[in-house]
C-alpha cells in the first residue's frame, strides 16, 4: 500500500461511437460487466451475480472497527444507479464502521476498468480523517510471505496518511507481505494531488506487466516479480487507517462512489474502448454481462486500441553507467535499523552502501526489497 498533478481526462465517448454488437463479440474470451442497479445491499442479485457485501470483522485499518451492510448503496447520481461506499467515525474505534464490495476470485490476466468518485471532504461532520478509497484485485495470503499471493492496488488518501501529511494517489504491486514482524514487497509509484471527483481508473496484466492509468494516461509500468501469479477478487472498499487525522469532534461520515465495473479477460484494450463498450451496453439496455469461466476463444490479434507502451518518466534506466560512479557521500547517514520508519527520501547506511527510499517503509532491508534505491558504495 502505499503523489505531482492532477491528469488531464479523456472526452466522455457517445453510445454511437462503439456498435451496440461490440461487446457481445468481446464476451467470446469473457467479460465481466455490471452497471450496479441493486435496489440495497440486501438484494438477492448482488449474490446471484457473485458479489458480496462485506459484514465480518477485520482488517485493514481501525481494529474492532465494524463492516455493516448498511454502509454498501446504490443511490442514483446524474441519472445513473451507482455504487455507494460510505465509512463513518466519531474517533473512537467502537464508533467507526467501514464499508467493502467484492467479487469472487476468478479473474487474472486482461484489462480491468471502473470509473470511480473519490472524494477529498466528508459530507458530514468534521475533517481530517486517514482514509482509503479504493479499487483493487487480490488473492488472499495462504500464509506470511505466500508467493502465490497477488494484489494489484489503486489507493487514493485525500488527508495523508502512512507518513504523508497531504492527498496522495498509490498504484501499488504486490509480491508478498507478512503481518508479525510486518514484511511488505511491493512495489508503488505515487501522485501527490488531489483527485476528488469521477475518475476513468484502468490496469492491465499482460505479458509481464501491470500498468495503471488514469483517465486515459499511463501513470505506472510495474511487473517482474511483482507480477501475479494466481486468479484474484476484484474489490472496492472504504476504511480508516487510523483515528489520528480529525481536527474536530463528532461523527464524520465519507462516501465513495463507482458508476461501473468492466473487465475483459486476457485482452488489453485501452481506456477510450473500454468506455465505448460500456457505452454500447447502457446503450443496449444491457446492466449486467458475466462470461469469465465460460470457455470461450480469446482474440488471436492484438487489438487496434491497445493502449500506449511508453513507460512511464520515472522508470529507473535499464542502461548500466559506462564508468564507475565515485564513492556516495555517506556522511550523516545513520545505520539502516529494522525498527525505524523511513519515509520517502531518507538515507541510510547498509552493507558498505548508502541507500534511499523510494516510499514509506518499515522492517523492508536495503538491497532485498524494491522500497530501497542503491545510491553506491560509501
């Protein structure tokens, strides 16, 4: 888990851009589509259709915080049936409760897709609150350092938090984690803005690669080991990482928002197309496609949408230095200590060399995780 401008956004394609016939054609290697027209969380399609309203306890976040039904929506917004997240705290651990929404885990290699409201203020009560708005996949961990865990993150925290004081966006990759000691190898790459409104979020797993974009553009490159290895869920949720952020007292009330869920089954298809299919379907009068598992024939070419493969600017080079770089300057820097917490940017000292780190991190050893970047030998 675990950003510097705010992206500019794709136009809204109409129904007449996309053959209403183009999704059927896409639901031979499976799709999966939902419009969320549920009249309430207790509506017996949600389970029909293998989604799940979370109520049990549990992490993430506040501990004894409560996961009650009722904080799972489906208001209407512009006209559209949405999916409506709400989280609520009065700053004490009895008094939060979160909200999460999931699918069964079935889905692995395609394009993922989902336009999402976050949103920066409550719509009630005081501010400040450590939050989470999300939209993520995840294969559950068998046990600490499982490496058949998977867990591909979009993670949006508009009042800071893990060691951030302002909003921060996370695209965040996972190998593995354990929780005693905590262990976390991912790897994340991080927009320090404020997003707050409707968003196109979109991440495809293919050939190696997870890559996130954000209203059409391409704002993280992640893969090698960090790849997923198994099937996962797809899942929203809503929670508080702590009850340290409020600056005032009384019951706060937040609210996420998704006005629709698409994935394509091992086909990547770019931000622009995936909105003409959904556009085709709403079009069509269609609510609700499932086809993954089917057993249907994949596409044998790519498609003409494929989205761009510039890697993102802050990939590290893949080019060696020709020459040998002098001694880093380690003066000042202390001794990594397994205890400490680092935030982005400190240095430290570690095995003759001086290292820095790429985000927040704890427990994570220089040279045997992606949280640290080698700066040379001291």
């Amino acid at each position: 888990m675990l950003a510097a401008g705010t992206l500019a956004g794709i136009t809204a394609t109409t129904a007449g851009a996309q053959p209403a016939t183009a999704p059927a054609a896409a639901a031979a290697c499976g799709v999966l589509f939902d419009d969320f027209g549920y009249s309430s969380p207790s509506d017996p399609a949600i389970a029909a259709r293998g989604w799940t309203v979370r109520t049990n306890s549990g992490g993430p976040g506040v501990p004894s915080a409560s996961w009650p039904a009722s904080n799972v929506s489906f208001p209407t917004d512009a006209g559209q049936k949405v999916l409506q997240l709400t989280a609520r705290t009065d700053g004490t651990a009895g008094g939060t409760s979160h909200a999460e929404f999931f699918h069964q885990r079935k889905f692995f290699e395609g394009t993922y897709a989902s336009r999402v409201r976050f949103t920066d203020a409550p719509q009630s009560g005081p501010d400040g609150d450590h939050l989470v708005e999300t939209f993520f996949t995840i294969t559950p961990l068998d046990r600490p350092l499982d490496p058949n865990y998977g867990e591909i993150d979009f993670e949006y925290l508009p009042n800071g938090g893990w060691g951030e004081q302002g909003p921060i966006f996370y695209q965040t990759t996972w190998e593995t984690y354990q929780n005693e000691p905590w262990q976390a190898d991912n790897t994340h790459t991080a927009q320090r803005s404020s997003f707050a409104g409707w968003h196109d979020l979109v991440f495809t797993v293919s050939d190696g690669r997870v890559k996130y974009y954000v209203d059409g553009q391409q704002v993280a490159d992640h893969g090698d080991r960090y790849y997923p290895e198994t099937p996962m869920s797809i899942n929203f949720n809503l929670w508080f990482i702590d009850l340290t952020g409020r600056t005032g007292t009384g019951l706060a009330s937040y609210i996420q928002q998704v006005d629709y869920l698409y994935y394509a089954d091992r086909e990547v298809i770019s931000t622009a197309e995936a909105k003409n299919r959904v556009a085709a379907y709403r079009s069509a009068g269609t609510g609700h496609v499932d086809t993954v598992g089917s057993g249907g024939a994949c596409p044998t070419t790519p498609p003409t949408t494929r989205p761009p493969t510039t890697p993102p600017t802050t990939r590290p080079p893949t080019t060696p230095p020709t020459t040998t770089p002098p001694p880093a300057n380690c003066a000042g820097a202390p001794a990594w200590d397994w205890g400490t917490v680092y935030l982005e940017g400190a240095r430290v000292r570690h095995n003759g060399r001086l290292w820095q780190a790429n985000w927040w991190t704890q427990g994570s050893e220089p040279g045997l995780t992606a949280q640290w970047r080698d700066l040379g030998r001291c």
